[in-house]
C-alpha cells in the first residue's frame, strides 16, 4: 500500500533559494485550479521598462488558499527575473510599518551594496525603519525632524524612491500577507505606495480577509477602489472538480485536464467539498485526518475509501481539528506547540529553547513532530525560526488555554526572550505582550518598562498611534510613582498630539496637569500646559482652558527657569490670539520677545516671533510682517528649516490683508519651494489653497480649481486636522464664478441641515438659493437665521457668514438681515475680506457695504463704498472682484433716478471682464439686468420693491400683512416703507397712498 503524501512542506528548488524566507516552501498537494488567477496575476506584473506600478488586492476567507496562491506566484515571478520582496502582518503583535520592515531587511541581503546605497540615495529616512541599513562611508546622514506629517510623507518618498531606483535593474513583486492585521502607518504607506504619483516597475500585491475588515483597512479598499491601477481579486473555495484535482494529487493519481476521476474518488471528493464547501484549509485538513486515522487508503495510485462515507463526518470547527490532531502527538510536542502559539505566528528557536526549559535532544524531537505534523513549518532566513502553517492552527491552540495557562506561558515565553538578546524594535513589542498577558503573574514591572521602550521605538519610526497605545497600556497595567506617571501622561499626550488623537492627547496633559497640582511640580505642570496649548492649535479649538493651564503653569514656575517660561508665554499668546483677545495676546507677546532677546534664546525668539501672526488683532499688519521677516531670517541662521517654512506660510496672508496680492504671489513661490525642499505635507496643502484663493481673484478658475483639489490631495495625508472645509469653501467661490452652484446645493444642504454644526454653511445656503433664483426658500433660510441670531456664527469662518448673508440680502432686498450685518462688517472698510488665513479671498470689503448700505436705502453711504471697493480692486489686480463690484455698484446706479444713466459704463465694464475671465455666473447676472434696455421711469426714485410695498400701502396693508404677502418680514417692511417716505416728501402712509393715486403706482 503507497504511503499518502504528508502535507507538510518541502524545499523549493534551488533556483528559488532567492526568494524571502517563507515563500521559500510549498506544500506536496498540488495546487488546485487558480489558473485564471495566476494568469491575471502574471499579466499585472510589470515587465518592460515604462511599464508603471501596479496593485492587487486578493481578499478571501481564511482558509481559502491566498497564501498558497502568493507562494505559487511568487515563485514564477522570481523565475522569470523579478526581485520579491516579503512582509507578513502580525496578528499577536503589531510593529510599527512591520511588513515593510521585513521586506526591506529582506532586501539587504539579495541586494548588491553598491546597487542598494545607489537605490538609497542621500538621505536618511529609511533608518527610521532599518537603523543598521548600510550607510556611504563617513558620518551617515539622519532623518530630519519635523513635524509628523511631514516626517511621514518624507518616509514614504524614502520607500518608493528606494524601490523606484530599484525596479530599473528588474521588476519588483512587494508582498504584504494579511493586511487586515496591518497598524496604522502600514495601511498609510501602502496607501502611498497605491495612489501617490510615482514611477517603478512594480506590483503591490496583498492579501486580507473580508469577512470582516477592520475600519482603518476598510477606508484604505474604498479609497483604492477610485483607483483604475487596482486589480481586485476574490478567492472562492474551491469547486468538486477542483478537490478532485487536489485529492488526485495527493494520492499521486494523474488527473488529466477533462478525465473524469474514477467514481470511487469522485464520491470521495463530493463528500470532502459537502463537509469543507471548498475551503482549501479545511479540505487538506479533513484529508490528513482521513488518511491518518486509515479512513482512506491508497493502492498503485488509486483511492479505497476504508469507512462509509456517511460516517466521515468533519470537525465543525478549527479548533476541533487541532485537537483531533494533538491528540496523536505526543505531549511533550502538544505542549511546545502551545507555548509556541503564545509565542506568535513565527518565532526564532533560541527564545522558545529558553522558555521550553526541555533537553536539546528532547526540544529537537519535539520540533520535527510538529513539523512532520503539518502544525509548524520552517523559516529560512538568518537563523533558525519556524512559524505556523496557518494562523487558524495558531489562533486555535490559543484558544483552547485557559487564562491562566495563558498567563503563564507568556510569562516563560517573555522571560525566554528576554534571556536571548538586547531588546529592539519588533523584540520589544513582543516583550511588553507577553508581560502585559501575565501582569498578575509577576510580569507588571517589566510589562510598563516594554511599553514604554517600545512606544519610544514606535515614535522613532513615526507610528505615533502605536506609541500612544503602548504609553495608555503602560497607564493601564497601573504605575505606582506619581512622578513616572506624570511623565508617561506627557509623552502620551504628544505622541496623541502626533498621530492626530486630538481628544486623547488633551485627556492626557489635562491629568498630567492634575498630578503636577498634587505633587506640586511646576515643571510638569509647564510641561501639561505647553502640549494642551500645542494640542489645540493644528485643529484649531479655541479652548479657554489652554489659557487658564499656562497661566496657571506661569505663576508656579521657578524664575531661573527662563526657557521654559519662554515657551509658555509663547504658547499664551497664541492661544489669547485664538480666542480673539489680541490687547491681552499682544502685551504676553511682547513680554516673551523681551524675555527672549535679554536670554539670548534665539530659537525661542524666532518661535515667539512667527506666532505673532496670531496675536495680529491689535498691532498693525506692518508691525507683523517686520517679525515674521525676523522670524525667517533668525530660522534660516539657525538652519531651522521648520519655523523658517512656517514664518514664509505666514507672511503669504499677511500680503493679502495689506492688499499686496503681488507681494503674496510671489511669498508662496517661496514656500512652494521650501515646501518641496521638506516634503511638508501641511505646507504644500496651504500653499495649493493660498493659489486656489488667488487665482479665483485674478479670474482663472481653471487654475483655482486645480490648485484647490491638489490642495484637498495633500490635505487628505494631514492627521487631525480635515481639509473638507477649507477644499468646501474654496469649491463654493469657484462653482459660483462657473455658474455651477447648483451642482452643490444637495452637499450644502446637507451641511447646513447637521445639528450643532458650527460654520458658514446656513447662510451659504441662503445665497446659493438666492444666485439660483429660489427667492421663497433663500428668504426662508434668511429668517432662520434671523430669528436664531447671527452670534453662533463667530466662532467659524465668521466673513464667510457675513459675506454669504450680505449676497442673499443684497439679492432678496431684506433690508433687516443687511442692518443686522452691516455694523458687523463695518470695521473692515478699507480691508481685504480673506476667509479664514486665506482659504479663499473676496477683494474690498466696501464692496459687501455697498451692497448692504443699497439695500437699507442709505444711497450716499453705498456709494462711497463703491467707489472705494472700485478703487482697491483695480490697484489690487483681483480682476474677478473688478467685475463683481462693477456690476453691483450698476446694479444700484440702475435702481437711482438720478443716478440711472451713470449704470451703464460699469455694467459694461462687469459684462467684459466677466466675458474675458469666463465668470459665468455674473454674465448670468448681468444678462438678468437687461441692461441694455433702459427701465421705465420711476417717480422720486423709487425702486422697483419699493413700489410695489408703496402699492399695498396704498390698499390700506398694515407692515404685517405687506410682509406676509411678500414672504419678507415685518421689519424688512417697516425700513422699506421709512425709505418711500423720506422719497416721496410724504408725512405719513395717507400722505404715501396719495402720491401713489397721482403717479398711478396703487395699482401697480
């Protein structure tokens, strides 16, 4: 009788010794079907030089054969001359960027020297990951700090860079195993690798489960699935015929393609794919246990089934088939294997050595029955190591220890490791697990000393979400010492702060600060104080409490402690800015340069000085730019490329409010190349915003559009700050120039309908009814707002709230929204109206009064803001808001009796920039007047609104029922009606009804 085949697996040949470690094996069942995958997967790899980067997707249940599949490519692949690259997800423990980690570590050692330092390239990135990657003779370059985002994205340029250099030797196959176990900065990295605009002869190919995706891998496939480079591919399990190919094989039968099997193998294949529903797992699991337990024998290649088939029957689980099949190891085995499955997916011999605490001879023995066994397969690489063939095998052995059987295997597993080397990288997430897991065993200790080695390893390779974890494990196992406690709070708090966990980095300086106050330590109260103020100014929260913490923090402080004193007036006059007190903001301000200047601090000085911008409210606009200039100059002495960026970033909007749009285009060439010099993702978000914002001034919409999209792109890889609302903002000037508005009514809708939601969404959706002609809803819109108060408005994009009602008043003619915003916009007469630090930019804001002091009948007043709005916009260039004011201020001219015939030249000028520039909208506008037609003559200068109300005086309406009949309010009414008066020399409405009699308006 033949033997059947065992399953456990055997070396490649040696050809394919090049390929990483665990692809290096395959199993002694054939491979059934997957021909159309492999045929797909051959086709995606790319070849020919020119040919771009690729990416596969292949998801599927566990079980169903991805990793086998993967094997079986990548052999083929490797064959034909292409470089494979390695790296498996974790599912025990998750290292930061762990399956890159393991594919560039890979790459050393198949890598030429020469060719790898070439691929390299000068910089220093990649040592975040691999510290000991060989460097160019002499001092090998660092990786330059920053902020994290860009500290990110410069490692990612790093990775694709390398491979890009890479690829042109050979193709390149980046595999990643199980991604749906990859932390945070895995999924990040693999989304660049996957959309970023770069060159390499690659294909990205990784597997995850989809029966249940994570969140974070979920948003990753629904992002690449915008992608046309992305190939999805979905494994089924496997059909009949296909476990019939298997079950052939495995007995050695040759099952020709279109051969029937022999009845007698083709019911036992039916019978396997009935119970297993062609799961490759399962259907190789249940066929060891047939062939095992002499179920089933083989004869000259040719299956004898030994047992009825209605008695087969399957495990209904993994779990069950591990232990049918411990049962028949001896114990020695079953109990490595245990302490191996606490071990992780994979694990080195000399760490499970020390923990088996079993002879060499008896270790050895114990080993090669597990891997003769199929549970356990070797792992070639630079030392003995060995993992599970499948994770369900792993997860299932876990599973069936109770929890202090657990415990206790961690506890020997963390010990056994710890005795076998200095503790690093992926080592040291190991050991804060396995002490962590037995913490009420004896390992608490060491578990809070892991994490924290482990969190500062995290942040070093930029996984800051991964430090913040460890730090709030180390919180949670429980540290005695006040003072350690307070320290850890700190470092969670801004590894929170960098990975973009907003509320959880606030969280923790809030209690580090309520440790410092018992312990009375003014330092680590300075410390809590400084990162909550940096904690709320990328988002933007105007938080009381950041003043109230520094202020606190600044009378407990030591007086020799100057540096830090520093830093926290820096901080109080940021935030002072941020909550709109610029008197109290300018005088901390001002105390910190002093202070700065008599210390010699520099650095501090130059910090202090590129936040005055904040603090702008009551110091003169060329005060600010003077110490943003200084700002710059002290950082680009210093080589402080950061807060130099920073101070540039700053002076764009300064320009801006000053009214020197030349001046602003020509500061964000600079920060563009300043930007592109650091790879700062923040700063070339701001500085693609900063175009859009021009380019809509100067009438090139295409170019506002472009700009503001590759603005939202680098807004997308920012971590805790969105760039929905500036990219919403900048999309809403630019589809109103396009006269598209209407193709973002439902999305404004939406935003504006989101109880609590603070912004200019409500009154942007009163101007867009209006420009759309839907005077009912816009004016029922205005009245919301009206009744609601204008107040919750502020703390938001508050111009933005003011421009959009001032356009749907204008529009609407409600004189009562115009009166309540026009003293609010009153104070930037002379000014520049720049949403928020420049998302978008609107020209003089006298052309806003003038349209507000039209509509409340002040003729005079609009007029001298129409003509100072005129003269700004020509000096400035901002052609776009030239047109607008043109048109508005003839808009006006048109409805003045005595002013009519001057209407027409600036309805001219409006009609031919507006034609020139393409800005739609206002040619829409603009046709709507008829200006070429004169209007009927209107006695005493009445608008066309007004005799309208003046007609239903004259039929005796109180105000009330005038403005129900018009869908306009009772005040609105009340100011119209003041204004026919004083036009018409009219004492009262009886004097009012009677002139209307003799100028046949009543019935008008």
């Amino acid at each position: 009788m033949d033997m059947v085949k065992p399953d456990y697996l055997c070396p490649m040949a040696a050809e394919a010794l090049g390929l990483p470690g665990p692809l290096r094996y395959t199993s002694a069942y054939p491979l059934a079907g997957r021909v159309a995958e492999l045929e797909k997967l051959g086709a995606l790899l790319p070849r020919a030089e020119g040919e771009g980067r690729r990416v596969a997707l292949i998801a599927g249940e566990p079980g169903v054969g991805k990793s086998r599949l993967v094997r079986e490519f990548a052999r083929a692949a490797a064959d034909s001359g292409a470089l494979v690259l390695y790296g498996a997800c974790d599912a025990a423990a998750r290292a930061p960027y762990g399956p890159f980690v393991e594919a560039l570590d890979g790459l050393t050692r198949v890598t030429e020297p020469d060719e790898l330092l070439a691929a390299i390239g000068p910089g220093g990135e990649l040592s975040r990951l691999l510290p000991e990657l060989p460097t160019s003779p002499g001092q090998p370059p660092q990786p330059i700090a920053a902020d994290p985002d860009t500290e990110r994205h410069r490692l990612h340029l790093a990775v694709a860079e390398t491979l890009a250099n890479l690829s042109h030797r050979r193709p390149i196959l980046l595999v990643i195993e199980d991604a749906h176990w990859a932390d945070r900065p895995t999924l990040a990295l693999i989304r660049h690798l996957a959309r970023a605009a770069w060159s390499a002869r690659l294909l990205l190919l990784f597997t995850y489960r989809d029966e249940s995706e994570p969140p974070e891998l979920g948003e990753l496939l629904a992002d690449l699935r915008r992608s046309e480079e992305v190939v999805r591919i979905r494994l089924a399990g496997l059909t009949g015929e296909e476990v019939a190919e298997l079950v052939a094989g495995a007995v050695g039968a040759d099952l020709a393609p279109g051969r029937r099997p022999d009845p007698e193998l083709a019911e036992l294949a039916a019978a396997i794919h009935d119970l297993t529903g062609g799961n490759a797992f399962l259907v190789c699991e249940l066929w060891r246990a047939l062939a095992e337990t002499g179920a089933v024998e083989v004869v000259g290649g040719t299956v004898r089934v030994a047992a009825p088939l209605a008695e087969l029957g399957t495990p209904e689980s993994v779990r069950e088939v591990v232990s049918q099949r411990l049962s028949r190891l001896d114990p020695a085995t079953t109990e490595l294997l245990e302490l191996a499955a606490v071990g992780g997916p994979e694990f080195e011999l000399a760490p499970i050595r020390e923990a088996a605490g079993l002879p060499e001879s008896d270790l050895l023995v114990a080993l090669r029955e597990a891997i003769a066994s199929g549970m356990l397969e070797e792992v070639a690489g630079r030392g003995l190591g060995f993992r599970f063939t499948h994770e369900l095998v792993r997860r299932a052995l876990y599973d069936r220890l109770s929890l202090l059987r657990r415990a206790e295997l961690h506890l020997r597993f963390g010990e056994g490791l710890e005795a076998t080397g200095s503790p690093s990288g992926r080592r040291l997430v190991d050991l804060a697990r396995h002490f962590e897991a037995a913490a009420d065993l004896g390992g608490a200790t060491r578990a809070i000393e892991y994490h924290r080695r482990a969190a500062a390893g995290a942040s070093a390779a930029l996984a800051y979400a991964d430090a913040a974890a460890h730090l709030g494990a180390a919180i949670e196992i429980g540290i005695d010492s006040p003072a350690e406690r307070g320290s850890v709070l700190i470092d969670l708090g801004a590894a929170a702060n960098r990975a973009g966990e907003v509320a959880d980095a606030l969280d923790a300086f809030s209690t580090a600060a309520e440790i410092a106050r018992e312990r009375r330590d003014p330092r680590l109260l300075a410390e809590a104080a400084i990162g909550y103020e940096e904690t709320c100014w990328p988002p933007a929260l105007a938080d009381g409490k950041s003043v109230a913490l520094l202020e606190e923090a600044l009378t407990k402080l030591d007086v020799s402690d100057q540096e830090l004193r520093i830093a926290l007036l820096a901080g109080l006059a940021r935030a002072l800015g941020f909550l709109s007190e610029p008197e109290r903001a300018e005088v901390v301000r001002d105390s910190a340069v002093a202070l700065a200047r008599e210390q010699g601090d520099e650095r501090g000085l130059a910090t202090i000085l590129v936040r005055s911008y904040w603090s702008r409210g009551s110091t003169p606009l060329p005060a600010i730019l003077a110490m943003l200039t200084e700002a710059r100059d002290i950082a680009s002495e210093l080589g402080d490329v950061e807060i130099c960026t920073e101070a540039i970033s700053w002076r764009v909007p300064t320009f801006v409010a000053l009214c020197d749009l030349a001046s602003a285009r020509a500061e964000i060439g600079r920060l563009d190349s300043m930007a592109e010099q650091t790879a700062q993702p923040v700063m070339n978000h701001i500085a693609q915003h900063y175009r859009s914002a021009l380019a809509l001034c100067d009438g090139n919409l295409a170019e506002a559009e472009l700009t503001a999209e590759r603005s939202r792109e680098w807004g997308n890889l920012l971590r805790g700050r969105g760039a929905s609302g500036t990219y919403g903002v900048q999309m809403f000037g630019i589809r109103r120039e396009q006269g598209r508005l209407a193709e973002l009514a439902p999305a404004v809708r939406v935003l504006a309908g989101v109880p609590g939601r603070v912004g200019p969404w409500r009154p942007g959706l009163a101007a867009l009814l209006a420009e759309l002609g839907m005077e009912s809803e816009a004016r029922r819109e205005l009245q919301r707002v009206a009744s609601e108060g204008i107040e919750g408005y502020r703390t938001s994009l508050w111009l933005a709230t003011l421009t959009y009602l001032t356009d749907a008043s204008s529009a609407l003619d409600e004189a009562e929204i115009a009166g309540v915003v026009y003293p609010e916009l009153e104070r930037f007469s002379g000014t520049n109206v720049m949403i928020g630090h420049l998302v978008t930019c609107y020209g003089s804001a006298d052309r806003y009064l003038g349209m507000l002091a039209a509509t409340l009948g002040e003729r005079a007043q609009a007029e001298v803001h129409f003509e100072r709005a005129m003269t700004m916009n020509q000096e400035m260039g901002a052609s776009t808001w030239l047109a607008h004011t043109a048109y508005q201020y003839g808009r006006f001219l048109l409805g003045e009796r005595d002013r009519r015939e001057r209407a027409a030249p600036y309805l001219d000028q409006a009609a031919s920039l507006a034609a020139a520039l393409g800005l739609t909208g206002l040619m829409a506008r603009i046709q709507l007047l008829d200006a070429g037609v004169a209007p009927p003559e209107l006695p005493a200068g009445l608008s066309p609104r007004e005799v309208q109300i003046l007609a239903l005086v004259a039929r005796g309406l109180s105000n009330r029922e005038i403005g129900a009949q018009l869908s306009i309010s009772e005040h609105t009414v009340a100011n119209h009606v003041r204004a026919i008066l004083r036009k018409t020399e009219s004492a009262n409405r009886t004097e009012a009804t009677s002139f209307a009699h003799r100028h046949g308006l009543a019935s008008a």
